[in-house]
C-alpha cells in the first residue's frame, strides 16, 4: 500500500504538523487526515514512478525544461474556478480546496502554480494576491473579480460568476475558431491540389510537348513555366513563405497591430463575425464584473481588456473616458459603430432605470445569438465561392495543358 508524506495544520490548534500516513490512494490519505482532526495542505508518495515518465525527465532539465511544460488552456481555467466554487460552496476550507485541487490537476504548470499559490495564502496572502504573482495563467480580469469578491465577502459567488463568464467565453473562441477553420482547410487544400498538378502532373505533359516539337501556346508555356520554378526552386519558396510568416506574426503583435486589425474587420464575412464576437465577448464581461460590485469606468476598462483588437478596443476606451467626463455609457458606444443599435437601446434603458446589468446579460444574450447567426451566414456564403474558385483554378490548369492536344489533333486532320 502507498505510503504518504504530509504537512498538516490542526483544526483546532491552528498547529502545523507533519508525518507518514498509508492509504490506497491521495483521497483516501486526505480523508483519513480530516478524519484525525487535520487539514492537508502537503501530500506526497513516499515512492512516486516519475523518473519512467519521459516528459517528467524532459521537464527537469535545465534552461529548456519549461518549454515542455503544457500550456494552461482557458477549459484548465474554467474547469478549475468551477471546481474552486463547488468546494467554498460545500463549507470547505479555502487552503484545504486549494490542496485539493491542485492534487487532482493533470496540467503540471497549473499543478505547480496552485502549489504556491496556496503556500501564499498559508502565509497570509489573500487569494487574489496569490494568484496575481502568476499573470501568465490568471488574467488581470480574473484577479480583479477574485478581489472583488473577498471585499464583499461573496467569493462564492463570484467564482460562479465568474466560471458563467469564462465558459461564454471560451465558447465564443469556439465559434471564431470553428468559423475561420473551414475556409483555412479550403483554401490549403486548393493550394494542395495545385500544388499536386504542378509537380506530378504537368511535367508528364511536358515531356510529351517537347518530344513533338509542337509551338506551345501561352497559357501552356506559363503554366509550364510555373511547374519548372517550382520544381526547381522549391526550397527557396519554403523558405520565403516561412520566412514571411514569422515576420507577419511579428508585425500583426507589434508595430502592425493597428493596421492588421483595422483591415481585419473589413475582410468580407470574416470582419462581421470577429466583430461580433468580440462585442459580444465585451458586453459580457461588463455585465459580469458590474454585477461583482467594481465601478462602472473600472468595469470598461476590464471588459476593453478582453478584446484582442485595437480598432475596437480604442472605442471602448474613448466610451470609458467619456463615462468618466460625466457622459453616458450608450453614446459612445453608439458612436463607436460597433453596436447594433437594439443592443444600444438596452444599454440605454438600462441606465435610465438603473437595471443596466440585467441589460448588458440580456444584450450579451442578444449578442451570442447575432454570433451564430454571423457564423451560419459566412459559412453559407463562403462554400461556394472556394467551390468555384477551386473549381476555376483547376479548370485553367486543365485547359491550359489540354490546348496544344486539340491543335496537334486538328492539324493531324
């Protein structure tokens, strides 16, 4: 049977102890040390198997071990501010939920960073200074509603709030990424399809135009022309198209970000579907962290910190200080051209009774609806037009290797 080492405070004594417990497994450990009177705050086997785990191996190196680390995906998140909630909900301890779970989280970044996040508090940290000590893994947004929620007392409730927030969220990620996926896959399978005819099946008919000596008509000659470039300097082309890649990359998260946003929104179907999820994205989080207590200026400035474009950021910003100026918080959001204007209309209404969060839910709930409308009318729309653009480049292949087989066939005759 495993044997356990652990590090424990009394209940009672509020004492620290330590010691060796054996047990069938961690929660059985846990709930015998509850049952002694204790609250875990350190549980380790005596005998773990780690050193047979390659990426455990991997990990420990020096310098580059991190880089084999997983990334803490915002599902981790979710899953974890659900499980936190369930567990303040039930009576239990928060340093106890905190052991808990990062004993049974799988993501070994998150693992290690629970890990000090619940020594902070042991030595008298609040929760949300703890977690602010990992800004990689909790957002400026997540830390501030945290402390929100210890002010008032209600960490219960906004951790709830919270995970509804970050589960809308990542579902509207879901949407964007499932929205631009299938375009991507048309499009790398048109340039595949091309990529396929001008290696291997152009240089077939090459071989046959020149073994008949027959004068070649344009669209043949360049069509054969692309296939020799490709063949033979297809490595220069790997490395340009790279090379570019990694420098857009560079330019969209630098000094381009402006630029590449702005044209972003005006993309065809795209630009519609970015913009409404994050307006909806935006809406949502302001509803969330107003309802948590924070002030209406600091509640923009955290929802405008959501939203990964800067055209639209910069609106909610200029909303922001307008709102501060003394102004309202619908005319600038009108102005911004972001909104649709019924979403505009419930703001307003909101502000004039004095029941703005119950609007900015039901305009976010108007929003995610616009969302999927947007979804379903770009991927209607866009089907068939990368139908008949694959379509037309194939064809243009074809009639292009096809021309000089019709001219030696009417001249046989």
């Amino acid at each position: 049977m495993p044997v356990y080492s652990y590090k424990a405070i009394e209940s009672k004594t509020n004492k620290s102890v330590q010691g060796q417990i054996e047990a069938p497994s961690e929660k059985a450990a846990r709930e015998a040390l509850r049952k002694q009177g204790t609250i875990p705050t350190s549980l380790e086997d005596m005998n773990p198997q780690k050193n047979d785990d390659v990426m455990y191996l991997l990990r420990q190196l020096p310098f580059i071990g991190k880089v084999f680390e997983p990334r803490v995906r915002l599902k981790d998140i979710v899953i974890f501010t659900q499980q936190l909630a369930t567990l303040i909900d039930a009576g239990i301890p928060l340093v106890e939920a905190l052991f808990m779970l990062e004993q049974q989280t799988i993501n070994v970044r998150l693992k290690s960073a629970l890990n000090q996040v619940r020594t902070d508090v042991l030595t008298g940290d609040s929760l949300s200074r703890a977690l602010a000590r990992h800004p990689d893994i909790f957002s400026k947004l997540y830390i501030n509603l945290i402390r929100a929620g210890e002010v008032s007392g209600e960490l219960e409730r906004i951790c709830h709030r919270l995970n509804t927030l970050l589960d809308a969220i990542q579902r509207l990620n879901g949407k964007l990424i499932a929205a631009l996926t299938y375009p991507t896959i048309v499009v790398l399978a048109i340039v595949g399809v091309v990529t396929v005819l001008v290696v291997f099946v152009v240089p077939v008919f090459k071989g046959l135009y020149d073994s008949s000596g027959a004068q070649l008509p344009l669209p043949t000659m360049f069509v054969l022309g692309v296939s020799n470039f490709v063949i033979g300097w297809w490595w220069m082309i790997l490395g340009i198209t790279i090379g570019i890649l990694i420098w857009f990359n560079w330019f969209r998260k630098g000094v381009g970000k402006p630029l590449v946003d702005e044209y972003t929104l005006r993309i065809p179907l795209v630009g519609h579907v970015v913009r409404s999820v994050y307006v909806s994205r935006f809406v949502r989080t302001l509803g969330t962290v107003f309802g948590a207590g924070v002030s209406i200026t600091e509640s923009l400035s955290a929802a405008a910190g959501t939203v990964d474009n800067y055209i639209l950021q910069n609106s909610f910003n200029k909303a922001a200080e307008s709102l501060r100026a003394g102004g309202s918080l619908s005319k600038p959001l009108e102005k911004s051209g972001a909104f649709p204007l019924m979403v505009v209309r419930m703001i307003a209404v909101g502000e004039e009774t004095g029941n703005l969060e119950t609007m900015l839910e039901k305009s976010a709930d108007f929003l995610d609806i616009e969302v999927d409308n947007a979804v379903d009318a770009m991927t209607t729309m866009i089907e068939p037009i990368l139908t008949v653009v694959m379509g037309g480049v194939v064809l243009v292949i074809a009639l292009a290797l096809y021309l000089p087989l019709f001219d030696m066939h009417n001249i046989m005759h």
